[in-house]
C-alpha cells in the first residue's frame, strides 16, 4: 500500500493517502522512508494508536511506532486530539510538500469547542496553548506546564480543572506535531514553553523516547516503556497511568520535588 501511495503521488495527478493500524507502520517502513527520502507528497493515515486499542492485545497495540515515525526525517507527524484538531491537520497535511503520518484514535473522545480553543491558528503550529493558567488567591502564577497530544490531551485539560481548584494553575499545551513546532520561531517557542517554567509533565500513551527535550530534566513524562496487555481500552488506560488522578498526582510531586530543590 505504501509503495501504490508512493506512485500515485509521483504521478502529479493526486495527493493519495492509504489507511491502517498505526503497529503496522513498521511492515510500511521502507515505503515511508522513500517517501521522505523522495519528498513525496503522500498521507499515511494510522488509526488505532495506542494502548487503548484494548482486547487485542499487545501484538496490535502500538507502544515505539510514534517515535520511530517521528525519527524519520522528512516525515512530518501529527497526532491531533479531537475531530477540530483533525481538520486542521488535514488542512496542514494537504499544503505540505512531503509525505505526513496522520495519527488518529480508536476511542470516541470530547469534541473541543473552536469557541474556546485556539485551533484553527494553533495546530498547524505544531504546538500551541491550549488552554492558559488559571489564577486563584494566594497561588503560585505558574505552577506547571502540561504537554500532551491525541487522546491524552483530555487527561490534561482534566487535570488543569482539578488542580485549579487546588490553587495550582496548569498551562495546557497541546502538541500535535514536534516537527512542526520546531519550525516555528524561537520566540514564539519560548512563549509558548517559557524556559523558567521548571514544572513540566508530558502526557502520551506511548514511548517516552524524544519527549525528554519538552519535559526537560526537571520535568517528567507520563508514557509507557513496555508492551501493553489485553484487556478493554479503557482497562489498559488505567492500569498504566493514562488517567486523571495519577496524571494530576504526577504535577503534584513534581511541584513538591523542584520546590525542594
């Protein structure tokens, strides 16, 4: 299937895209490392990305995919979080002028409202602020920065409402994709990750490689570093930490940690 998008794109006639579990990227890897060699304009589009594909077990759930994806060069990825950050990705996508990894969810997940999120102007920046630090009375200005992409962003902005009722403000950054939040300028950057911001926890149901450069040795990474399990999706979430309480438990210690050192 690859290597059929490969052609159809170096026709000129069209911008194809083929479709499949994101665990089977591995079986397309020569495919998709000629198209990034060839800048060819394709869309590889992988669905079922994480842990939560459930039942299936460990053989369909994808644990180092994202990352060896990202780590190809010339390929662009975006995993966006919902149905609004999709069609901006697919937007993005459709004006790149070589092959992108479209990353997508299993799981129904909450429709972000364009009425309060930047997305439209935010995700095809690769990364973006999602939701800013809530302020309360004799709390820190900024307690803790969350990163986190696809599915998991919903963790995150959880978490940002269950912390803020702690007196803990949370900035939520939504990073669809790394390669193109790298392209964006150093100011703009720096905005959006400030670099005096010690507490910052990255959220994604996946390997941890390449997430140390956002975390930063202050910070902490929620992903997983071992093969899934069978079990529901929702089971396997839990289980290896992709929730609410143990994500916001997470920015707790981490706070507690840094003030400490």
């Amino acid at each position: 299937m690859g290597a059929i998008l490969n052609g159809m794109a170096l026709s000129g006639i069209i911008t194809p895209y083929g479709a499949t579990f994101l665990v089977f990227a591995d079986y397309m890897k020569p495919a998709l490392r000629i198209a990034a060699l060839m800048k060819v304009h394709a869309i590889f589009l992988f669905t079922h990305d994480t842990i939560a594909v459930g039942e299936d077990g460990p053989t369909h759930q994808p644990i180092e995919q994202l990352a060896m994806l990202r780590s190809l060069p010339g390929l662009t990825v975006l995993r966006p979080a919902d149905a609004n950050e999709t069609k901006a990705a697919w937007i993005k996508a459709l004006t790149l002028p070589a092959p992108v990894a479209l990353i997508l969810s299993r799981q129904k997940l909450p429709v972000l409202d364009e009425a309060l999120f930047p997305i439209t102007a935010g995700a095809p920046k690769g990364g973006y602020i999602l939701s800013e630090w809530y302020t309360k009375p004799h709390s820190p200005e900024k307690a803790a920065i969350l990163i986190a992409t696809g599915a998991e962003v919903h963790i995150a902005l959880d978490v940002q409402r269950v912390l803020a009722e702690e007196g803990l403000p949370v900035r939520v950054i939504s990073m669809p994709s790394t390669e193109l939040f790298e392209l964006q300028p150093e100011v703009y950057r720096k905005e959006v990750l400030p670099q005096e911001i010690m507490n910052r926890v990255v959220i994604e149901a996946a390997s941890p490689f390449g997430w140390h450069k956002y975390a930063t040795e202050s910070g902490k990474i929620i992903g997983i570093d071992h093969f899934g399990a069978s079990a529901p999706g929702a089971v396997t979430l839990k289980e290896f930490g992709f929730n609410t309480e143990h994500a916001a438990e997470t920015v707790r210690k981490l706070i507690r940690e840094n003030a400490n050192r």
